[in-house]
C-alpha cells in the first residue's frame, strides 16, 4: 500500500470550505455556549424558585444526554412543531449550544460558590447592589479560577463540531467523506482532517495545561 | 397549528429500541473494560522513567485526548481496514476507537491518582523489601484507585454519552434504531424524543449513583482526584 496525499492536495479548496465551516460551527457554539451558560449558571445560583428550577432541570437534562442525539432531536423532530425548516447549521449550532450551556453552567457555578462570603460582605459593605457585587467584585475573581475549565469546553466544543456532520452541515469531517468518496482515498483522506484537528486543538490544549499550572501555583 | 402527538406507533416497535439499547450497552462494556485495562498500561508506560516507554505512551495519550472522536471512529472505520487489509466490522471499529480514547482519558486519571499518593507510602513499602511492581501493586493503586472512583465513574458516563457516534457508520445502537423507527413510523417528533428520554433517564441513573458514591467518600474522609 502506497501513501499518496496527492489526491488530498487536489482538494486543498474543499479542505478550506471545511475549515472555515468548522471554524463558523466554532466561534457560534463558544459564545452562545459560554454566554447562555453564564445566564443559566446565576439562574442555578438563584434563591427564586421559579428561576431555580427551570435552570437545574435544563442543566441536567442537557448533560445527562448525548450531545448527538439532541442535534438530530433538533434537526428531525422539532421542524414538525415549527412552521419552518431548520438548517443543518441552526440544528447542530443549536445541540452543541445548549448542552455547552448545560456544562459551562456548572463551571460558573462552581466559580462563583468559590469565592469567599467575606468577599460579598465586603462589597455589600461598600454599598453595592447584589448586581455591582456580582458585576465588579465576585465575577472577575471567579473567572480567574474558572478559566482552565471554561478552556477545556473551548476544546469539547471544537471536537462536538465534528457531530454537525451528521446533519451534512459542510464542515472538515464532511468535506473529508466527501474528498475520500471522491477519490477512493479514505486512508490520506481522514488522516488529513484528523492532522488537521490535531493542528487546530494542540496549541489550545497545550494552553489550558499552561493555565491549569499557573492556577495550581497560585493558589 | 396544533399537532397530533401518537406514541403508539414508536410503542409497538418497542422490541427494536430495546435491541438498540442492548447494543449501546454492549459497546459500552467493551469499550469500558478495555478502556481501563489500557488505560492503566498507558498511565504506567507514561510514568516510566525510560523515555522510550513515556514517550509513546504520551504522544498516544495526546493524540487521542486532542483529536474529535468522530474522526477517530472514521478513520478506524474506513482507512484502517485498507491499511492492514483486514475486515472491519461497525462493532470492532466502535469498540476499538472508544477503548482506546477513553483509555487516553483514564491513563490521565491513573496517573493523577498514582501521583497523589505520598511519597512515604513508596517509602514504606521499599523499606520492607518491596520492588517496584510489589509496592504499586500492593500499596499504591489499591489507596489510588479508591481516589480515582469519582473520576472514573465521570468517564464512563462520558464514553456511553460517545458510543452514539457509532450509529454514524450503522451499528444499530440505541441512536441508530431510532432512525430506524422514525423513517418506518413517519413519527420522527415521537420517535426521537422517546429516545432522547431513554438516554436521558439511563445516564441520569448513572451519574445519580456517582454523586452518592462521591459524597460517600468524601464523607469518608478520602479525597478524590480528577
């Protein structure tokens, strides 16, 4: 068997397409991920019950299923509710989103319950509002701490974005089926995409090991 | 627009949702057994002194923790079998790809827990005559282990959560049965939902018996490592 990464060259176009649909999938589900996160984690936080529960129930069910099955529940179920068709984008955007929510949610969370009462007294004592403590006191020291975690889902949702192939969104993985399909060439085909995951994902990863050093160290 | 919800065409294929979830079940093990079974290989290669085993065993680690799981079940799937000219079934492709990812993750969970235990414990034991080996067999995985519970129990959650992947190149999991019902039922609101609710209830199961069993050690007084 002979390598030949000639026929996956050729594609160097589709590659890109699938570069920059991966990359889109991305930037998406990080900020609405980690944004909506945000808003469910203070949710869970919340003494009110009618914002407390709603967030624990959504948390739990968005972690306790497959990220899998949520896009295709979103992408072959939901369009018979609505009176319109949803995207393979809208579908795969809209399970990775969520069930990053549902995680970074915790990480918020936990954040947030690290930091020491005296810290809220303090803030109160000065005369702010619950909103303003959260806002210039509590917050910025948290995300100090939740940082290393809140990189790892960075990653996680950077290898889910490979799941939105499943709905023939056009990202790397599907213009790699595509290209091996093509060409007869699955062997230099997927290992091509898997490089290129690899090159994407190591200095990121290398990153949140940086992070979770310097975090061990100072605290 | 009101629509008519009906589960009885989704009930009466019950027969096949079950096969399915039988069959995630069964990837599940395997993956899991031979997942801890490398795992624990790994971590030690990882941990050796020699750097012709760390290494490796490293880089091992590396690729398959930073790489999407997906592409790694794709690549055993469709460019292994050419490779080394041999069958594949959707099963062993599955189960190959999952043991060793979730044996990258648990190596490092081996390796957290080996490295938390104290330095006097190998001490100890090499002051009684103990080698290498005997003393990790002996006397540190046994206290290691009890911290990596936690950890481990995360993982497996994490994997079965994974073995969906496997209905993308038609293994008739649980995923892929439902597939199945919806294209035969026209009922794909009903079919995936009841799916999404059975995934749903088996983890929530799971992960409920992982946090009695965290709060149980740390009651204990063990610490846990993750």
């Amino acid at each position: 068997m002979r390598w030949d990464f000639a026929s996956v060259f050729d594609n160097t176009d589709a590659l890109l397409v699938g570069a920059a649909g991966t990359l889109r999938i991305f930037a998406i589900c990080l900020v609405l991920g980690l944004s909506l996160g945000l808003l469910v984690g203070l949710g869970r936080y919340s003494r009110n019950r009618w914002i407390h529960i709603p967030a624990t129930i959504f948390v739990e069910f968005f972690r306790n299923t497959p990220v899998l099955v949520q896009i295709l529940w979103f992408y072959f179920a939901l369009p018979i509710l609505l009176p319109f068709q949803i995207s393979p984008l809208v579908a795969a955007s809209l399970g990775i989103s969520l069930n990053s929510a549902a995680f970074s949610a915790e990480i918020y969370r936990g954040g947030i319950q690290s930091i020491e009462t005296g810290q809220w007294d303090g803030a109160r004592a000065l005369g702010m509002r619950w909103g303003q403590a959260m806002r210039r006191i509590i917050l910025p020291q948290a995300l100090k701490r939740m940082l290393p975690a809140l990189t790892n889902r960075a990653i996680e949702i950077f290898k889910m974005s490979t799941l939105a192939s499943a709905v023939a969104y056009v990202e790397l993985l599907q213009q790699g089926k595509l290209i091996a399909s093509l060409n007869y060439n699955p062997i230099e085909a997927y290992t091509a995409v898997a490089v290129i995951f690899f090159v994407f994902l190591w200095p990121l990863v290398q990153f949140s090991y940086f992070l979770e050093r310097r975090l061990k160290r100072d605290e | 627009m009101a629509y008519q919800w009906d589960f009885s065409p989704v009930l009466a294929n019950a027969p096949l949702l079950v096969e399915g979830l039988v069959n995630t079940l069964r990837v599940t093990g395997t993956a899991l057994v031979f997942g801890v079974a490398l795992g624990l290989v790994l971590a030690l290669l990882r941990l050796s002194p020699r750097r012709y085993l760390s290494w490796p065993a490293g880089f091992v680690i590396e690729v398959f923790r930073t790489t999407p799981p997906l592409v790694q079940l794709f690549w055993f799937f469709f460019a292994l079998p050419i490779l080394v000219g041999i069958e594949m079934t959707p099963f062993m492709a599955g189960a190959v790809t999952f043991s060793i990812q979730s044996a990258s993750f648990f190596a490092e969970v081996f390796r957290a827990g080996i490295q938390s235990i104290e330095r006097g414990q190998w001490d100890g034991a090499r002051a009684i005559g103990m080698r290498h080996d005997q003393a990790l067999r002996r006397i540190i995985l046994p206290q290691a282990v009890k911290r990596m519970i936690p950890a481990f129990m995360e993982r497996a959650i994490e994997l079965m959560k994974t073995t969906t992947l496997i209905a993308t190149i038609s293994y008739a999991d649980l995923l892929f049965a439902a597939n199945e019902v919806s294209q035969k039922t026209f009922r794909p609101l009903e079919t995936y939902t009841v799916v999404a609710l059975i995934y749903f209830v088996v983890i929530f199961l799971a992960s409920q018996v992982a946090r009695l069993v965290e709060l149980r050690l740390a009651r204990s007084g063990e610490s846990t490592v993750h």
